[in-house]
C-alpha cells in the first residue's frame, strides 16, 4: 500500500459514509484489501501521522479545539485525515487555512471539538476483522520528527497565536 492508495481509500470511504463514520467505513473498506496491504496501510497511516506532527498546526488544534494535550493532538490528526488528502495537505502548507473549512467553522460556531480516536485504528480494526488477527506488531515504526522550536511557546499567549494564526483566532475569538 502506498500513499496514493490509501487516500483514494479515505475519499472512497467519505464519499460513502457521514462525516462521522469515516474511520469506520474506511477501515471497512480495507478489510476487503489482500492481508499484506492491509498490513502495510498501517506504515502509511503512522508516515502521514509523523508527517502531520507540526507545532503549527498543534497550534490550530489547540485554538480549534479549545486546547490539545499530546493525546487530543493525536486525535486531532485523525479527524484531520478523514477530511481527504486536499484538506490535510492545506492544513500542514497553512494550519491557518483549517478557519475555511466548513466543519471548523462549525466547531467554532457551536462549540465543537475536532478529533476521531477512531482514525488512529483504522488498519488495526481492518486487519482484524479480515484475519481474525491482532496487526503484527513489527508491520510498522513510529518515527515522529522534533517539534519546531521557533513554535515553542504557550498555546494560550494570545499575542503569538493571534499573529501566526490570524485567521483561526478570529474564528474562535481567541482572546
């Protein structure tokens, strides 16, 4: 499995289902994939996972979702990929772009948090449920790259976020 393959499988997935139940159609979908591609999703979805580990866009989650542990950060990420290739490519070139999208600016207007838990197991609950099995643990390795440290400062100065997120900080009135 490559990239390419797993977000035709992600599209495929929102294209079928409501927003809420990407994860679970996608996971869905794999299931029919043959046993090794499954396996290897999993290094694809820990690769884009690593790749989206940025402090900017913690910054947005955090801004987005009120604040955002190391866990809510994670779960932020998986919602991230069930939004497609196109949103989550946005979102790692501008984190600040995410003010567009229209399920932030529902977040925004009625006090909703973005995550799915769910996204993070998507290759787990397929493997399982096409062999019966536990994914094996050596099938992937987590890599994840050190955070930005010109990024490192707290989420709540206002000051910071509203200038390297003008957009977000609008939306949510972070002040």
């Amino acid at each position: 499995m490559d990239k390419q393959t797993f977000w035709q499988l992600i599209e495929t997935a929102r294209a079928d289902a409501a927003a809420h139940e990407v994860a679970p159609r996608a996971a869905e979908l794999l299931a029919g994939f043959p046993e090794a591609e499954i396996a290897a999703a999993q290094q694809v979805l820990w690769d884009l996972l690593a790749e989206s580990y940025r402090s900017p866009l913690w910054a947005a989650a955090y801004v987005i979702n009120g604040g955002c542990s190391d866990d809510g950060f994670d779960y932020f990420r998986g919602w991230l990929l069930t939004q497609g290739r196109a949103t989550f490519d946005a979102a790692l070139a501008d984190p600040d772009s995410l003010a567009a999208h229209p399920a932030v600016r529902e977040a925004a207007a009625e006090g909703l948090e973005l995550w799915d838990e769910e996204a993070l197991s998507i290759v787990w609950t397929a493997y399982e449920t096409a062999t019966g099995r536990e994914l094996p643990a050596d099938s992937f390795t987590i890599g994840y790259p050190p955070l930005d440290p010109s990024w490192d400062f707290d989420f709540d100065d206002e000051e910071q976020v509203t200038t390297r997120l003008p957009c977000l900080s609008a939306l949510f009135d972070y002040s």
